[in-house]
C-alpha cells in the first residue's frame, strides 16, 4: 500500500507531497460516460457498486495518483432520510420536495446505514480489494445537506434556508444535530468498511457570516468527526478564508482548503495541523509549464511537512485530460 498519504497526514517528513484531486472520477473523462450511460441515470450510477467502483478505478488507470476517493455524492444520506432526490441536466441536484415548513421534519426518518445505503459500502468492499492506494470515504457535513434539503437545490443566495435558521432557529438546530449522527455513523461505516480516511465536505458553509459559521456549522461538523475514529479526519469548505481563526476548532485531523486561501497564511494560523490543496481548478486550462509552475508555488507555499497536494475544488467537465497529467506529473517531480 502506498503510504505517501498517511505520512503526510501524520506531517512525518515526505520527500514529495502526495496527490488526489476531489471529483477524481467523472465528466472531463469520456470513459466516464460510457459507464454512466449504463447505468441509466446519475443516482443509478451511484447505486450500482460494480459500476460506482468501475468510475473510481478509471483515474487509477490514468495517473500515477496517491489516494483515490469513493464514487458516490454527498445528498445520498437526505435520500436515504426519505427525501425525493433527482438531477437534472443543466441545474444538478434538486429535491422536488424541500423542507419549508417545521411539519415537514416530522416526516424524515433515521436511515439504518447499512439497509438504506448498502451500495455505499459495497462499493468500499469492491474497491480496497482492487487498489494499492489508500480509498477516501466522505459525507456532506451537517450545514450544507441541511442548505440543500431547505433550499431544494444548489443556489446564489441560500435565501430560503437562511431565513428557516431566522424563523425556527430551535428546529434548525434540531436538524443540525439529527444530521450530525447521521453523518458521523456513515462516516464510521465507511471507514468499517475499509476506507484510510474520511472527508466532510461543507461546501455551502463558505456561504455564511462569520458569525453565522461559528453557529450552524462548525459545532455540527465538530460532532460529525467527534464521532469517527480510526483513520485522518478532514474538513472541507469553500472560500474559508474568512474562517480560518474559526476552523481549527472543528478538531479534524487535517483541512482541506479552497484556492481562494493563502496556503502559507493558512499553515501559520492552523499551526502544525496537516493541510490539503490548493490549485485553481481552472488551471489545469493553461499550458504545462503554468500548471508546473503554480504546482512548484503551491508547494512550496505549504512546505516540507503535513501537506497533500490537491485542486481547491473539484476538478470540473471542461477540463483536459492532459492538463491534469502535467498537474500529477509536475507533483511527482518534486523533491524536498
């Protein structure tokens, strides 16, 4: 097994930082759609393990990475709690019932992980007896399934889910904490089921004051990890910037920043926590020798310990298989 990963997780001295990339499987690989195609639909892509393990093992094959990261998706718990889950092409996920009303949390039951998302850790159990790389598992944090399943869909300005915290703060935070459980025992199961790490993704708490993170996310993400053990526990959110004197108390074993962050300036307010990131997506658009170079700066930037070289977000459709090769191939050239 490959243990690049879990040295840097451990911030024990590496001669290079490890690389993975969040969405390593999907659109940008036309291998991708073929197997979607056979599943029939995204979710049933998701729910198929043979097929789930099929899309996680196809960046495997293409570059030389250091960790890959179960195919699957964060609303799948909101799913299995009883929720009409969709996509649909050009808008993505959209719950054609969101949750408007109190009454309506009445009505979400507490999914058993092993009966209501048994093709999550099937998938795991198919993949670590295949790959020779660590296997990340992941959740939506607390936060943002709750903006989610508010909302009905992804959105600029979140104005329904903001204004449900405002008028039924008492029943957010009930939510808030139902969610926590959940996503702390699907986690657990995950790692049960043979995965190296875990990571939380809050990809809407990037959206909040900094008041309003240190209210309704960070405690119910701080839950979430509090109740997995066993393996590196990471926490993710978009445009953290405002809240890095607020994130460490999260107590995960090591963040995961966007590209809007200051990898340096992070390093010295987390102190000696491990950290993952953090390229522009969009970079991978550009010619070689650009990719190379803001690879060389980042790494640099984040130093010679507890660093894990990844995108700041996902890797998106539009981008060149050979931009991500010069991305991998210009971190596997480096050397402390």
């Amino acid at each position: 097994m490959n243990d690049l990963l879990s040295r840097a997780l451990n911030s024990e001295p590496i001669e290079r930082p490890p690389v993975w990339f969040m969405r390593q499987a999907g659109r940008y690989l036309p291998e991708y759609h073929v197997t979607r195609a056979e599943a029939g639909s995204f979710l049933g892509l998701c729910r198929a393990p043979k097929l789930a393990a099929e899309v996680t093992l196809q960046p495997l094959r293409r570059f030389p990475l250091d960790a890959s990261i179960v195919f699957n998706d964060i609303l799948v718990p909101p799913a299995a709690m009883g929720m009409d889950l969709d996509f649909v092409a050009g808008k993505g996920p959209v719950f054609a019932d969101p949750i408007r009303d109190v009454a309506q949390l009445k009505g979400l039951k507490k999914p058993v992980i092993a009966e209501d998302m048994p093709h999550v850790l099937e998938t795991i159990k198919l993949l670590v007896a295949e790959i020779d790389v660590p296997l990340f598992g992941f959740a939506g944090a607390p936060y943002t399934l709750a903006a989610y399943m508010i909302e009905g869909s992804g959105s600029r300005h979140f104005e329904h889910v903001k204004a449900f915290s405002m008028h039924h703060p008492k029943e957010f935070h009930m939510l808030l904490d139902t969610l926590a459980d959940i996503c702390a025992e699907y986690l657990q199961a995950q790692v049960d089921a043979g995965c190296s790490a875990v990571q939380l993704f809050d990809t809407w708490a990037g959206d909040l004051s900094t008041d309003a993170f240190e209210k309704w996310a960070l405690p119910y993400a701080k839950k979430a990890l509090a109740g997995v053990s066993g393996v590196p526990r990471l926490y993710f959110t978009r445009n953290a910037a405002p809240y890095l004197h607020l994130i460490k108390g999260i107590e995960a074993d090591a963040y995961a920043m966007d590209w809007h962050v200051d990898i340096a300036r992070a390093r010295k307010q987390l102190g000696d926590v491990p950290i993952m990131g953090n390229m522009d997506p969009l970079t991978l658009n550009g010619p070689p020798e650009v990719i190379k170079a803001e690879v060389h700066r980042i790494i640099r930037a984040a130093g010679p310990t507890g660093h894990v070289f990844n995108l700041g977000h996902g890797v998106l459709p539009i981008t060149p298989i050979e931009g991500v090769h010069a991305m991998v191939d210009a971190v596997r050239e480096w050397r402390w």
